[in-house]
C-alpha cells in the first residue's frame, strides 16, 4: 500500500478536525513560522520542498487496467451495441454516486453543455447568461446553439457569478442561467435559483469540475434543471475526455439522449437535429475502474484543503476561495487563492511565483484573461449569422455591456494549485506549501531584486 494510503473513516476524521481548527480562529495560522525561514532559495538559500514528488495524476491502478481488458474482450466497443455494456452501466452508476435519476454520457463536457442548450431548445436569438471566468467550452456549448453567451462578473472573493449581476442582464431574449462551479466549489445556487424561478428561466449547471460537491444537503449538478460534467484528464476523476448529464426529469433526459444520438431517439427513430455525442466504451471503461476508491480521494482533497485553509487562516498576504454558507464539501479540482501584492511590498504576482517555484511549490494564475476579452466576441458580432439573429441596437448593447471589471480584478490576483493531484499528498505536503509562502512573505523586502 502506497504510504498515502488511508482508510475513508480516518480521512472524514481528519477533515472535520481541520474544518474545526479553521473555524476555531484560536491561533493565526502563520504563527509557527518565524524570521528563521532563511533566505529565499532563489536568492541562494536552503529550498523548503527539495527532491520530493507530488501525487501524480490522472489516476489508475489494477482495477483501471481490469475494466479496460474486460472492455476489449467483450468487443462491445460502442455504447448501442448493448443495453447493459460499459457507457450504460456508467450512467447507471454516476447516476447513483451523485445523486440523480439519469444520466446520458459524453464525449466531453462541452458536449454535454451544448446537449442540455440544444435539449432545452434554446438556440437562435436566445441569450444564456455563463461566467466570463470559465474554459472556453462553457460558451462553446451556447455559440454552438447559435445562441447568444452573455457573460455576467465575478463575486471577487469566490469567483464565481455575482447574482446580482445575473439579475442585471436578464433581457427578454434570456432562456437560462449557466453557473459555473469554478474550482470544485459551489456558486450561490440559492439566489441563482431564485432569480430562475423569478424570471422563468431555465438553469444548467456547469459543474464540470465539482463531481461529488455539496451544497445544502444536494450535490452540485443536481440543483438546477440539468447538471454536467466532464471527464477531462485533469479532472478529479478522469477519462482523458468524457462528459455526462444529469437530470431527474425523464422526458427531458430521453431529449438529451436523441440530441447527442445524432437526434436519434431510444426508440430508433431519427427526430430531430442533433451531432453525435455518444461517450465510448473504452472511456467508460476507465471511468468505472476508478469508482471503487472515488470516495476515499474526495475525503482526502477535502482533509488536505481544510488543513492548507487553516495553515493560512489570517495571513493577510494570501486569502483561499471564498466558500458561499452550506458548502459542505468541494471538489478541490483546483485550490484556488487571492494573492493580495500589498502585503508583499507591491511585489508583482509573476515575482511572487517565481520565488515559490523556488523553494518547490508551483502555483499558477490559472485563467489569464476573461473570455469577455477573447477575440470570439468581436468574431459573433461581426458574423453574419449573429447579425441576422439579432438587432444592431442589441449587438450595440452587447459589445457596450461587455464588461467584467472583478474578473479583470480575479485574472490579475489568483495563484491557485492544480489539485486533482497534489492535494492526495500528506499532510507534510500541504504544510510545505504553507511554509514556502510563508518564507517568501517574511523575505518580501528581496522580492524587488528578483
């Protein structure tokens, strides 16, 4: 067994502790480590991380390898050769761990985004509201409608939608809301919902990256309408690519199902438009061999964020995603911060970075830009196709309105860790991180002659 390894019960044990510990406030975080940090390994000091490995993702193990040979013998290779082969059995399956009533998988989650736009029937001179701080397959999957992604700011300190500027830019072409649970965490699905109900407005959840995330006693992608998920490499359970789509409303599903068949129904009838969607069996495959330890990796990210949380509660210099109340549990597909460069003598970020890497700990700024600063836009608005979609005065307006000032804000401040794999470590591991943005805090008068 890897020295990794733990039982669940002991994961779940150490994560409600180190919940306990951050919400506590009794010590600040960063009072064990003094003016002894030494200098910066960049500057020609001791590293604090040297020569020691992170967790390497995707995972696998014999269970993975199994589930692909039994795949490959049964030379059920496409998921309408049977009923009972390997894509089947996964929907059955994540259906069950997420807790909703069907599922239909894909060859991605933008596949299974744009399947839910296309299902709901939305399309040309519709307009969804998404956010500006997403993969670029979030408003993919709604220009692939045809359709009109409006992109609505940021709450700087969680950064995922500010409801209120949802609100704001509902007009009388909007059909859905499209939230994105940008790191594995919850939007503030409460209000994104009431403002759904409100305006009678549809709502797919993005929850690409949150598989098994809670909030208020649900799992994220089964609060609104439908809910999606991808199986990209990086992911927190992972396929190389691979989407699906939840849902507890039968009829709607069974749409979802004929649009990704190439608009072929379950019942062998082509009936409406629709690509070809399916997810694979050789996909699936991998998907159901990591099943049987999801839990344990989920327990574990979430006892090592809540360790990192606490490692760095108070510190003014770096500040961890803001979590909305009733967030009980993340994803942690990234653990994303807010690097505050006031409190590092006005030290650019990229400065901040390099003396990290340093002393062994890489953090990245993730999304460099908003997609509202993407060439796409100027692309739709002179395409004729939008054109002819939509009004000059309209167009005019959205070009105008196209602004996500916090965003801005978030894409020049973050410094996150890509988790999927790093946060599987120990808890010596996340101490490390905290110690080396530590150490480069107590020697941030030397970050100007880096």
């Amino acid at each position: 067994m890897d020295k990794n390894d733990l039982t669940r019960r002991q994961f779940i044990a150490a994560s409600a502790g180190s919940l306990a510990a951050v919400t506590s406030g009794t010590i600040p975080a960063y009072a064990n480590l003094t003016k002894k940090a030494g200098k910066l390994a960049i500057l020609g000091g001791k590293p604090v991380r040297k020569n020691k490995s992170w967790p390497r993702w995707p995972y696998w193990d014999e269970n993975v390898i199994d589930s692909i040979v039994k795949t490959t013998k049964s030379r059920i290779w496409c998921r309408i050769q049977s009923r009972s082969g390997t894509v089947p059995t996964l929907e059955k399956k994540f259906a069950e761990l997420i807790g909703a009533k069907y599922c239909v998988a894909t060859g991605s989650g933008t596949q299974a985004l744009h399947t839910c736009v296309e299902a709901l029937g939305i399309g040309p001179g519709d307009e969804i509201i998404t956010s500006p701080y997403t993969d670029p397959g979030t408003i993919a999957s709604i220009l692939s409608a045809r359709a009109l992604p409006v992109l609505a700011d940021l709450d700087r300190e969680s950064y995922q939608l500010d409801p209120d500027d949802v609100e704001r830019r509902i007009t009388e072409n909007t059909k859905a809301i499209m939230p994105v649970d940008i790191g594995g965490q919850a939007c503030n699905m409460d209000r994104i919902m009431e403002i759904a109900k409100k305006h009678n407005l549809k709502v797919i959840e993005d929850s690409c990256q949150a598989h098994l995330a809670e909030y208020k006693g649900k799992r994220l992608g089964t609060i609104g309408d439908l809910g999606c998920f991808s199986f990209q490499s990086s992911k927190t359970i992972a396929c190389g690519e691979g989407g699906a789509i939840l849902g507890n409303d039968e009829e709607l599903m069974d749409k979802c199902y004929t649009v990704h068949n190439h608009g072929t129904s379950r019942r062998g009838r082509t009936e409406v438009i629709g690509p070809k969607y399916r997810m694979n069996e050789f996909e699936a495959a991998v998907l159901l061999g990591q099943l049987p330890g999801v839990h344990e990796r989920f327990a574990r990210r979430n006892a090592n964020a809540a360790h990192l949380t606490y490692r760095l509660k108070n510190f003014p210099g770096i500040t961890p995603q803001k979590l909305y109340e009733g967030t009980t549990n993340g994803s942690f597909y990234l653990f994303p911060m807010t690097y505050h460069k006031e409190y590092f003598n006005d030290a650019d970020r990229s400065k901040f970075l390099k003396a990290l890497r340093a002393e062994g700990i890489s953090l990245s700024p993730y999304i460099a830009q908003g997609l509202h600063k993407e060439p796409w836009v100027e692309h739709i608005l002179s395409s004729k196709v939008y054109q002819k979609m939509f009004s000059r005065k309209r167009l005019r307006e959205y070009r105008e309105q196209n602004r996500c000032p916090n965003c801005d804000k978030v894409c020049q401040e973050m410094a996150m860790i890509w988790a999927s794999g790093p946060l599987l470590g120990t808890k010596e591991d996340m101490d490390d991180v905290a110690d080396a943005i530590l150490k480069v805090y107590e020697n941030r008068d030397k970050l100007s002659s880096i």
